[in-house]
C-alpha cells in the first residue's frame, strides 16, 4: 500500500480511496562472467575478482489507478539494455565442496532510452560438485 500511495502523490492523484490494479514489472538478466581467484589452493581464504557482459530485458505492465468512480490507465513500458560488471570479494572455504563468499558489484546498463548503475553486496555459499 505504501507504493501505491507514493506512486499516487508523484502522479499529483490525492485522496486515500484510490487504489492500483497490475503494473507489476519484470527484470530478466542475462550475464556473462569470470571469477578470477588469487589464490593458489582452495584450502585457504581467497580475494576474488569478477568481471561480465550480458543484457537486462525490463517489462512494465499496464497499470490501471481507479477510486471506483474515475480510471486512469497508465501505459507500459519495456526496454532492453546492454549491461557490463565489475567486482570483487572474498571466499572462505568450508569444506572441498562448499565455500561461504561475500562481494561487491558494480553494475552498468546502456540502451537506446536509459541508462542505469547500481552497487550490489551479497553473502552466500557456493556448492562443487
């Protein structure tokens, strides 16, 4: 609900009756990458890099803004960007086969209508099998 408030003042629509039906978006990516390690054995903690290219398809349905007596319809979008990274971050292993990581990227999207970056950080663990 507070989304749909805030998309409501942006869109100079006041009053607390009205409410927004779909405009649900989708983000499909798809990336290429390599993970270089600096370390000689899996054995030991272990700095990495991470480098990649690929593509970002985003989708944005029609959304419908009504307060049952007034509907606005509000077209979608969608646009396909070209999209490179770079990061780094640092694996801890646990056993042969699993290995607790943390890191950091950098993220560049390019298309013909936007233009986009962002830094992320994650945690998890990796399987080998």
């Amino acid at each position: 609900k507070a989304n749909e408030n805030e998309f409501l003042r942006k869109n100079l629509i006041s009053g607390s009756d009205w409410a927004v039906d779909d405009g649900t978006t989708n983000i499909y990516i798809l990336q290429l990458e390599y993970k270089g390690t600096f370390s000689a054995t899996r054995k030991m903690l272990a700095p990495f890099f991470i480098i990649g290219v690929g593509a970002e398809r985003f989708i944005q349905n029609n959304a419908t803004v009504t307060d049952g007596i007034t509907t606005i319809e509000i077209g979608g979008t969608s646009s396909t960007t070209f999209t490179w990274n770079i990061g780094a971050g640092i694996d801890m292993p646990i056993s042969n086969s699993v290995t607790l990581f943390h890191e950091f990227r950098y993220f560049i999207g390019v298309g013909e209508e936007s233009k986009f970056q962002h830094i992320t950080t994650g945690s998890g663990l990796r399987f080998r099998f």
